[in-house]
C-alpha cells in the first residue's frame, strides 16, 4: 500500500518549520505503511562543497567511520544521526573522500549526494523512524518522505525509500512497475549501477539518465510516460525543485495543497490537516500523466 508525504517552502520564514511539519506528515502515513520510512531534506548548501549521507550497520559502526573521517579528514564536518551520518567536504577532497570509504569502510553505504541533499532511511514505524534521525529539527526548502508496507519483498533498509541516483536527486514512489527489469538493463548499458532490486531505484536511475542527458526535471517526468510502464506516483526531489507525476489512469491515491507559502502533497488528505492555513489552500487530486513541479 504504502504512503507519499511531500512539502515544498515557499515562503523562506517557514523553512524553520519544514522537519516539524514533515515530521508530523510522515507520522499521519504510519498506517499506509508501518515497515520502514524514509525522508529526504534539502537544507542548507555551501559553494564549492558537497553534502554525503553515509549508512553503517548500526548506530556504533557510523559513529566509529565518522571518527575515522573526522582524523582523515580534518576539515570535514560530520553530523551524526543515529546508524546515518552527514559528511560536509569541500569539492576537491571529495574524490579522495569516496576512494577512502571504498578502500577503507567498504560496508558503509553512501545513501545519497549532493550539495544540499541528506537522506534517512531505516526499519521501522515512520514517526519513530523520524524521532531516531531528529526530522523535526531540521529546516530547509523541501522534503519528501515514504512509509512503506513490504507486499513483495523483505523488511530491510535497502527497500526503504527515498532512492538517490544522482547529485541532490532523490524519488518516492506508490505503486509497482511492469517494466523495470528492462529498463534496468538499458540504464546500466547506459553506465548506472543500482544497489537494490527494487524498482523505485529503478525509476530514479531513469530519471537521473533523463537529466544528464540535459532535461530538466519537468521533461524528464514528461518523458517517463512513454518509458515507464505500470501504475505508480512519483514524488521527486532536486536540488532547487519539486515535482509529482501519476500514470495514466491514476491508480494509486493522491491528494495536494498549495497556499502561498507551501506546496504540500499527501497519499491521503488526512496527511494535510495539519499544515498552517490549510483551510484557505487550493486543494485539488492531480491529474493523471500530468506533471507538476516547482522550482526556486
């Protein structure tokens, strides 16, 4: 079944507010999807740095790899978050930064990249998945989240959403894909390499392909429809942007909200309820093959 949230600032002065009003959506999907959760937050950005999101098997292996960088790496600045940690580092010691890990932590999974992106995801219910990362203290732009009840797999982080493919790119997705399996071939010809067999990393590798071939995230959705088959809705997160598209017959439930500080997006529109001045925003279900995005 599982369970979408997304919210996207408008209005700088409630950026300050974006983890606690995430928090509480990623909480309302709990019954959509009680096995794992995860969440992307895009906050704040440095020029001429990058932001890695690190996973390690347990809370005491990332602690232990963040000391490691932080001896190796003097001027790099890690933030731990329970079995993830955040790595900020300038630009140019960034290759020597990810040889590192491949030679000497090679268990710990690099999650997500990017300049403003970090990403979360582990076992578990959303809202205690959210309190073990501390969802409600951050701030940024843009977040989105998924809850996930495992129908067709096991119970394990690696099936846990959002997926990262990309610089500062990520996707949530409700639904299933028919046609994954092939267009994983075509996109690793293409020289992606996927760390899952799920097909939500799958559509973020289309995606990602997509832009660096130099479409914008817009077109890139638009050209999904004729590539990407089965019933689905994604939600997608760029550095600057936000973007929901549903397949052509709209399958899977959907639901959003914009006012003129936020555009939110929910599985449910209990997911909603709770935001500031939802009773003046223009609520609407997205129409089917349509895309949506906003950028700033």
């Amino acid at each position: 079944m599982c369970g979408i949230v997304g919210l996207f600032i408008k209005d700088p002065k409630l950026e300050p507010e974006l983890g606690r009003l995430a928090a509480g959506m990623l909480a309302t999907m709990s019954d959509r999807g009680p096995d794992s959760a995860g969440f992307a937050v895009y906050g704040e950005g440095q020029r001429d740095h990058s932001k890695l999101t690190l996973r390690g098997k347990s809370a005491a292996s990332i602690k232990e790899t963040a000391a490691r960088i932080g001896r190796d790496f003097g001027t790099a600045k890690v933030t731990l978050h329970d079995t993830h940690a955040v790595v900020g580092i300038d630009d140019k010691s960034l290759p020597r930064l990810l040889d590192w890990l491949t030679r000497e932590s090679p268990a710990t999974e690099l999650v997500g990249s990017g300049k403003r992106m970090a990403l979360f995801k582990e076992v578990g219910r959303p809202e205690n998945v959210a309190e073990r990362f501390g969802l409600e203290t951050m701030s940024g732009t843009h977040a989105i989240g998924h809850t996930r009840m495992a129908t067709e797999s096991a119970v394990t982080t690696d099936g846990a959403h959002p997926y990262s493919t990309g610089s500062d790119q990520c996707l949530v997705h409700n639904g299933s894909l028919s046609n994954h399996n092939n267009l994983r071939r075509v996109l690793e010809r293409e020289g992606l390499r996927f760390e899952t067999e799920n097909d939500t990393e799958v559509a973020a590798g289309y995606l990602t392909w997509r832009m660096r071939e130099g479409l914008s995230l817009g077109d890139a959705l638009k050209v999904s429809l004729d590539d990407v088959d089965g019933f689905y809705t994604f939600v997608v997160g760029t550095e600057n942007g936000f973007g929901v598209l549903r397949d052509g017959i709209a399958c899977k439930p959907a639901i959003m909200a914009e006012t003129d500080q936020y555009v939110a997006f929910g599985s449910e529109y209990r997911v909603l309820a709770g935001l500031p001045g939802i009773e003046k925003a223009r609520i609407w279900e997205p129409e089917p093959a349509t895309v949506y995005f906003w950028e700033r």
